[in-house]
C-alpha cells in the first residue's frame, strides 16, 4: 500500500506549533501550581483548625500559620515566573499573527488575532465594579495569595500572642 505524501509544513506553521505547544506547557503548569496551593493550604488551615480544637499544645498553630503565609509567598513568586513563560508565548503568537496583514474588524483587532484582540478588550474594560470589571489570572491569583498570606500571618501573631511558649 502506498502512503500518500504529506505536505512538509511551512516555516510559520511549524514555528505556531511549537510557540502553541509551549504556551499549553506553561498555561497548564500555572493552573496545576496554583490548584496545588489552594490544596495545600487548605491541609494547613485544616490543620491549624484541628489542633485549636484538639490540642492542648498550641504552639504548633503559630507555625502553620506562618508557613501558610511564606507558602503563599513562595507559589505567588512561581506564579509570577509561570506567568512570564506563558506572556513569552503570548508575544511570540502576536508576532506570528502580525505576520498576515489580517485586518481590523468593527475597530478591534481581527478575531484570528486572538491574543492582540484580548490585549484590546482588556485595555478598555474597567477594573471597577468588581462584579463586572476586567479580572485577569494574575489579578485573582494575587488577591488569593495575599487573603491567605495575611489569614497565615494572623493566625501565627495571634497564636504567640494568645498561647505564649
């Protein structure tokens, strides 16, 4: 039986590839890190919450607490580089998109331009009101890992405070 030939692919179909494989990578990596973080810390307040019930021995509450808060510390610096390898992907299928002359449609950016056309409806939404602004990734990651920074942060202050060793 014979194969038919396939077409070799064009210098700009195997650099999307690869620029779209390597987005995939690193969008994908970013959400498992940070599903991981939230499981994380949610072993850590249960924990907290399980020695504040059971424990007579409180001194190791103040320790998760500040561990929940230097883990927050730690997954929100891996998020901020996760997040520079998915903006490099971002930028590099910008500049492939930006290679056709793909014009602009009802004064946006074409819809196959995908990422410019997200940069332009992002530009011009309001951040405010919270229930209708512009919330991005990096905006809620950030508000989760400082609610549970400062909620760690709290809870290890409060803990020597209240139960000193």
């Amino acid at each position: 039986m014979v194969e038919p030939e396939s077409k070799p692919k064009s210098l700009d179909e195997t650099f999307r590839d690869y620029v779209w494989g390597y987005f995939e990578l690193h969008a994908d990596q970013r959400l498992k890190a940070f599903q991981f973080y939230i499981s994380l810390s949610t072993a850590l307040v249960g924990g907290f919450l399980l020695l504040l019930r059971y424990d007579q021995n409180h001194k190791w509450m103040s320790l998760l607490g500040f561990l929940l808060a230097f883990l927050s510390f730690v997954f929100w610096k891996l998020d901020h580089r996760t997040k520079r390898l998915v903006k490099n992907a971002e930028d590099a299928l910008k500049f492939l998109d930006a290679q056709h002359d793909l014009p602009d449609v009802d004064g946006m950016p074409h819809p196959l331009r995908i990422f410019t056309r997200d940069d332009y409806v992002a530009q011009n939404a309001d951040l405010w009101p919270l229930s209708t602004g512009h919330f991005s990734y990096s905006r809620c990651f950030k508000w989760v890992f400082v609610a549970f920074a400062l909620l760690g942060l709290g809870a290890g202050i409060a803990c020597l405070i209240l139960f000193p060793v």
